[in-house]
C-alpha cells in the first residue's frame, strides 16, 4: 500500500472500532467501580455498586457479541482474526484490539510495527551522555492488549 493512499474503512470497520472502543470504556468504568467497593463502608453503597457493576457487566457481554458479530460478518476481518488468534494467547478481544488499533500490521516490518505499538527499546542517549534502553510511546491499548495475551500464554 503507497504511503499516500488513503484508506477508506467500511461501515463494518467503522462499527468494530466504535465497539472495540465502548468496550474499553466500559472495562475500565468496571475497574473503577470495583475500586469504589473496596472503599466503600457502608452497606447501601456496597450494593449499589454491586448492582452497578452487575450492570456494567451485562453490557460487556452484549458488546462482546456485537464485535463478534461484526468481525464474523466481514470474510476480511475473519480471515485476520483467523490468522491472528492462531497465536497462543491471542483470542478475539485482543485480534479485535489488533484490528482496529493497529491497522498497519501485515503492511510494515518487524521494527516499525514494533515502533507503533511502543515495545521497540529507545536509546536514552544526548552528546556524550549514553542512557540506557527503555520502551516507550506508541499506542498504548495495543500494548495493554499484547501484554495480557503474553501474560495469559505464560501463565497458562
């Protein structure tokens, strides 16, 4: 694909990645609420949260089945999932997280990918000063994603 080419998603793309988006959001609105419980004394404000967590919980799952739906509906999509969820550790959250968020994968190297993602060590070094080497930048959903696929193979 030229570098000057514009790409134009379809409506399919457009929908996978607003719900791969909403999903996200409502993970960690969960974690938050989850926060609240443990600070929370008081009996009444214990249940609401709980009550809202359980809430919270059933639209995750009803999106879970929208972005299935979505992905199962596209030949294009389910191929790259195919290809991406035969990896230990990869399943559809995270091959859905890797579409949307990383549409360049399969189109750049090895390095640039890594570069994009954030997992490429940078060299800390200005004039004479020589640093060390940490990962840094990139897009940060899809690192979070690569690191809870890798943490689940490994400790699997």
């Amino acid at each position: 694909m030229d570098v000057y080419e514009t790409y134009n998603p379809s409506q399919e793309e457009v929908l996978l990645k607003d719900l791969v988006r909403r999903r996200r959001q409502i993970v960690e609105e969960i974690i938050k609420e989850k926060n609240r419980l443990e600070k929370s004394f008081h009996s009444l404000v214990k249940q609401d949260i709980e009550e809202h967590i359980v809430e919270l919980q059933k639209h995750l799952s009803k999106v879970d089945k929208a972005i299935e739906k979505t992905i199962y509906s596209v030949q294009s999509l389910r191929d790259k999932v195919k290809i991406l969820s035969s990896m230990p550790g990869i399943g559809l959250t995270t091959a859905s997280v890797l579409l949307v968020e990383l549409p360049e994968l399969g189109n750049l190297e090895n390095r640039q990918i890594a570069a994009l993602v954030g997992v490429a060590p940078m060299t800390k070094e200005s004039g004479q000063f020589k640093g060390y080497r940490q990962i840094t930048g990139g897009r940060p959903s899809v690192r979070c994603a690569l690191y809870m696929a890798t943490y689940s193979s490994v400790t699997a």
